[in-house]
C-alpha cells in the first residue's frame, strides 16, 4: 500500500435558516465550486434546494 496522509475538516453548521448562509460560510473558506447532493426529492419540495442555491449564486460559488 502506499503511504498517504489525508486531512479533511469538516465545519458543521446546526439551526434554524443555516442553509441561507452555506454560500458565505463556502466563500470564507476560499471555496469556488460545490458539488450539491440530495437523496430525494423531498429536498426540492420542501424549497431546501432553492434556498441553497440561492445562498450560493449570491456569494458567486459555482454548483452541479
């Protein structure tokens, strides 16, 4: 096997409305691009989605 390291922090936001910030908490982390995924479609119902989404496109991080 080869030997590797591997770091991965991990910042984990709980509360009400959090999702509207993701964008902003992405870009202090110099964060450019996201890769969203959801398990249902319960996520574009609820309107989950569209706040993300949101939150991203207003703080310029490009998504798939």
């Amino acid at each position: 096997m080869t030997n590797f390291s591997f770091c991965n922090p991990v910042r984990i936001e709980f509360g009400r409305d959090k999702e509207k910030y993701i964008g902003q908490y992405m870009k202090e982390s110099g964060a450019k691009k996201a890769l969203v995924l959801y398990g249902s479609e319960r996520v574009r119902k609820s309107g989950l989605m569209d706040a993300v989404e949101g939150s991203l496109k207003a703080n310029g991080i490009e998504f798939v």
